[in-house]
C-alpha cells in the first residue's frame, strides 16, 4: 500500500518535471530501496522513460536510501530539503547522486493540478492565497514565538537575555574560581588534620 502510494505520487510529480526524467533516464533499469524504518521498504527501479516501477526481487538494490520515519515531519516543517539532510545514501555513487537531486528539487505544481479542476484563474488564485495565509501564518508564528522569548527573559525571568550573557559568564567564572580555592582549602585542611 505505502510502496504503491509513493510510486504513484512520486510518479505524477515525475510527469510534471521534464528535467527530473531526464536526470533519470540514463539511469534506466537501475534499482533502489527507500527504507523507512521501522516502518516501510519501497523497492524501485528507474523505467526508460524516466518514471519509477515497482521493483520486486531478493537482489540487493544499486542505491539504499534510509530515512527514519521519526524524521518524516520534518518534511511538514523544513520541507524535501530539511528531510534529505536526514537520509543516508549507499551504492552507485553517480546513480545515488542523480536520485538526491531529483528527490531534493522534485516540487508539486499544486497550480497545475488545480487547474484541471477549477480552471486557470481560479486555480491561480486559490494557490495565491493559499501562499499569503501560509506567509501570513509563519510571520504569526515568529511574531509570537518572540513574544514568548520576550516574555520569558523579561517578565517571567526563566531565560537569559543575550545582553545579560556576557555579565552571567563573567559572574559563572568568578563562581567556579571561588569554588576552585574553596575546594584547595578544604584539602589543605584536610591534610593539616
């Protein structure tokens, strides 16, 4: 199910990218797992026209990709990019290397497939005014998240503001050293007795 789901999705983003086939034409016959661990493993291999097929065999595949599912939000909050950082490539180096920049850059055309729908204008603008809500948003979000920063190192005192950082290191080592001849004393004490 999850393998048949990822084929067909990453296929349909495929035939939306020209460039993305292209990189993986040459590539043709060429096999690849995505584990997706503990989770799921997609077996593929790369069709002449540059989409995926299914890929069934005990043959170790070319390319192992491995990402663990605990890092798939980070495709939520950093989006393709921010989630490749995490995933650990292993065989062909040329063939690994052309499946990461496609996996990188491969984007939904969300307009295009709206379009179909709804037609050209208001698929254009639907996707427009889905952008400035999510701009609109994450400019919310930061404002708030530095509201409560702000909050929290001057009302409520439970950070410490980076103005403040150089006098707390300063009055931190002072500390450490007071402890430091405190504990010379103690066995100097110690060893009077």
């Amino acid at each position: 199910m999850i393998s048949s789901l990822f084929l067909s999705a990453t296929n349909h983003l495929l035939a939306q990218s020209g460039w993305a086939r292209k990189r993986l034409m040459p590539h043709s016959g060429r096999t690849a797992r995505l584990d997706l661990s503990p989770a799921a493993t997609i077996a593929f291999s790369i069709s002449s026209d540059g989409h995926l097929a299914q890929w069934v065999s005990d043959e170790e595949p070319e390319v192992v990709l491995r990402l663990a599912v605990a890092d798939l939000p980070r495709l939520l909050s950093e989006g393709v990019e921010g989630a490749m950082g995490k995933v650990r490539i292993e065989g062909n180096a040329e063939f690994a290397d052309a499946l990461g920049f496609v996996f990188r850059h491969l984007r939904w055309d969300v307009e295009e497939d709206l379009s179909r729908l709804i037609g050209d204008i208001a698929a254009h603008r639907l996707v427009d005014t889905g952008r400035k809500l999510s701009e609109q948003g994450r400019r919310t979000l930061s404002g708030a998240g530095g509201t409560l920063a702000e909050y929290l190192v001057e009302e409520q005192p439970l950070l410490v503001g980076r103005h403040a950082l150089p006098a707390f290191a300063a009055e931190l080592a002072e500390l450490r050293d007071a402890v430091g001849r405190l504990e010379k004393r103690i066995d100097r004490a110690a060893r009077r007795a």
